[in-house]
C-alpha cells in the first residue's frame, strides 16, 4: 500500500512514461506535480522514487543529481488503474446512498403524516 505522496508521484510518473518506454525526468518536474501542503523536497522525492523502483512500480535504468531515467512498469499500471476504478465504484456507492437516504426520509415523513391522519380521523 502506498502513500498519498507516492500514489501522487506514481500517477504522474504513468502519464509522463506511456506504454512502458523510458523517459528522462527532471526531479524538479515530479516536486512540481505534488500540492504545496505536503512540502516536497529533493531529498523525499529521491526516497519515494527509490521505493517506487524497490517494490516494482517503476523502473530506473539511471538516476543522476537532478534527473532519472525511468520507466513505468506494468506492476504500477495495474495499481493505478485499480486504484482509479475503486474511486469510481465509491463515488457511485455514495450517489446511491444518499438517493436512498432522501428517499427514505421522505418515505418516513410520508409515513408520519399519515399516522397522525389516520389518528386525528378514528379519536
């Protein structure tokens, strides 16, 4: 399981490497694709790049001060794309769950006023 940070990183590290082919990328390039919140620096982007690269995300064929030669490996695709899909299913769970939920409120309102008819009409 990875991080946002690295979820993040990984992402665009897909994008930037299509159909698994290498592509030189400047660290400074991937700190510019994470939010400002999360304070990226040279030192954590070479850590997540270098745990991309351990768990078979990615493959870096060279790394330099500033620049690695990488490429995203069908590991990584896959998780990415799992990934995406789950976000999906959840976004289409919650839709139908707060329909229910309106539903059901107003089924229960309805249920109310009639008890209170059906009570005012008999007493």
């Amino acid at each position: 399981m990875l991080d946002i940070r690295s979820k993040i990183v990984l992402r665009y590290l897909i994008k930037q490497c299509y159909e698994g082919s290498y592509k030189i990328i400047e660290i400074d390039d991937i700190i510019s694709c994470l939010p400002q919140k999360y304070g990226a620096d040279r030192e954590s982007v070479k850590q997540i790049v270098n745990h991309l690269a351990s768990t078979d995300y990615i493959s870096v064929k060279y790394s330099d001060e500033d620049v690695y030669c990488l490429s995203a490996l069908p590991f990584g695709r896959q998780y990415v794309e799992s990934e995406e899909e789950q976000e999906k299913k959840s976004k289409k769970l919650k839709s139908v769950a707060r329909g229910a939920y309106i539903a059901l409120f107003f089924i229960a309102l309805l249920g109310a006023f009639l008890g209170t008819l059906i009570y005012n009409i008999l007493f």
